[in-house]
C-alpha cells in the first residue's frame, strides 16, 4: 500500500513538473519581405529631354554613368517635354506625354538643356529645381546618404492577352512623416527604343538612336495621389492600381516606378523604388 502511495506521489510531482508553453494571443503586424527590409534610400532623377535637342544625348549618357555607379540606390526617368520635344515628321514614336508636360510645369521651366531634377529638391544655393548636367553627380551622392524614412514594395502582374497590368504597392514608413500633403506616383518607363534623335554628329536626326527610361505614362495623376492614412513609424499602407499596356509598349523593356514625395511649396521626393513589369 505505502509503495502504491509513492508510486501515485512520484507520477503527480513529474506531471507538475512538465513544461506548458505560454498562451499566446493576438497576431504579428505586417513583416518587411527581406528585399525592402534591406532597402535603402533610392534617388530619383526625372531627365528633361527631347528629340530636337542636339545636346541631349551627352546628358543622356551621363546619367547612365551615374546609374552604374549609384546602382541600385539611383532610378532614372527621361521625360520628354518642351519644344524640344516635338517629334519629327518621320519619328516612329511620340514620346511627349500629359504627364510629362505637367511635370516640367510642376518642376520649374528649365533655363537650358541638358536639365534634371534630383529628388525635386531645391537645393541650398540654388534657384531652383532644375539642375546642369555637372551638378548631378554630386546631389546624387548627397540624396542617397540618409535611411529612407519609408521604404517601397512594388508587385506588378501583367496579363499579356488582355495587356492588363495590376500594380500592387505597399508602403513601410520607418520614421514619422508629419508634412500634410505626401503623395505616391506610380510612373511606366521603357528602355530599348530605337527612333529619331538630333546628335551633334550630323544636321540630320540619327534614326537608330536608342531611347531608354522613357516616360510613357502614370498609373496615378502626374502629381501623385494624396495618402490620407496616419503615416507613423510602424505603419504598412497598400494600393492597388490597374493600367492596360498600350500594344505598341514592349512590356519585357518596361519598368514601374513608384516615388512618395511632398505636394505644395516643397516637393521633395522622400523614396523611390522600380521593378521591371515582367520579373
């Protein structure tokens, strides 16, 4: 009887002594995916050109030096807008754009070609938006150096029979951003294309000119749309937004770009970030 006892004591103390896992209740808040937990601050650079500018090309080849230098921390629109840009009677394409017209009238007028705006900063110093090509690379390398205070995940899925293109966004601010007026851009550009540009090696435009990073359209207005949710550290805001490829894009050489930035006297973009439409 008295082993009996012990034996019953014995089994009682070792199932007391068993571990029991914590309750756990609730659920975790939206993780970084590993690519934009390792982001870091992306520079826009938005190219004024056109095909009637004889000086642009230089400028155009610059900022390909820049890209390889800055990659990936640099994204590079080329907007054709101004009289530059009118096509030739014998240019394939129009690559001016409502947008693209809008932008350079948001931007500032520049006083000359080759011009770009970095960040859409007014930087200390200057007068204005607009830039000379010998000031890029220095504002680059200034623009990259901070975190971003927002990082950027891009998800395009494009349809190639009905040429629909979804883009799915989602916004991870990392600091609080307490300007009024902040608005996401969602830009399409395409590389590759190959059509009349004046160069300064002949009076006449060189017809197989290749045009990259070409402006050719927005899936939001050219100034971006209002975000009106609470933008505090920790928060996650996604957006969804439809396009159809127009049939002459060659979806293989076309990015999306996506950029939040300031509406109003200052319109500094705070991050950009750009994924190809076909991964």
């Amino acid at each position: 009887m008295k082993r009996l006892i012990f034996s019953i004591a014995l089994f009682s103390f070792f199932i007391s002594c068993e571990e029991i896992p914590p309750l756990v209740t609730g659920s975790m808040g939206p993780v970084e995916p590993p690519a934009v937990s390792e982001q870091k601050r992306q520079v826009l650079v938005e190219e004024f050109t056109g095909v009637r500018c004889v000086n642009c090309p230089a400028g155009s080849a610059i900022i390909e030096d820049l890209l390889v230098a800055n990659s990936p921390q640099l994204i590079a629109v080329s907007i054709h807008a101004g009289d530059f840009s009118i096509p030739y009677s014998q240019s394939l394409y129009d690559f001016t754009t409502t947008e693209g017209s809008s932008i350079l009238s948001y931007v500032g007028e520049p006083f000359g070609y080759p011009t770009a705006v970095v960040n859409r900063k007014k930087f200390d110093g200057e007068f204005d938006l607009q830039l000379g090509q010998a000031q890029w690379a220095g504002f680059v390398l200034q623009e990259k150096a901070p975190d971003p205070v927002v990082k950027i995940d891009i998800e395009p899925s494009f349809d190639a029979a009905s040429r629909d293109l979804q883009v799915k966004v989602k916004l991870f601010v990392q600091e609080e951003i307490a300007e009024p007026d902040v608005r996401l851009s969602i830009m399409i550009t395409e590389s590759g294309i190959q059509d009349y540009q004046l160069t300064p090696a002949s009076p006449d435009p060189k017809p197989d000119y290749v045009h990259k990073h070409v402006l050719r359209g927005m899936l939001t207005p050219y100034d971006g749309v209002p975000l009106t949710e609470t933008l505090s550290a920790g928060a996650v805001v996604s957006k969804t937004f439809d396009y159809v490829l127009p049939a002459g894009w060659k979806e293989e050489n076309c990015k999306v770009i996506a950029f939040i930035s300031l509406a109003g006297e200052k319109k500094d973009v705070l991050q950009a970030h750009e994924v190809e439409v076909i991964e």
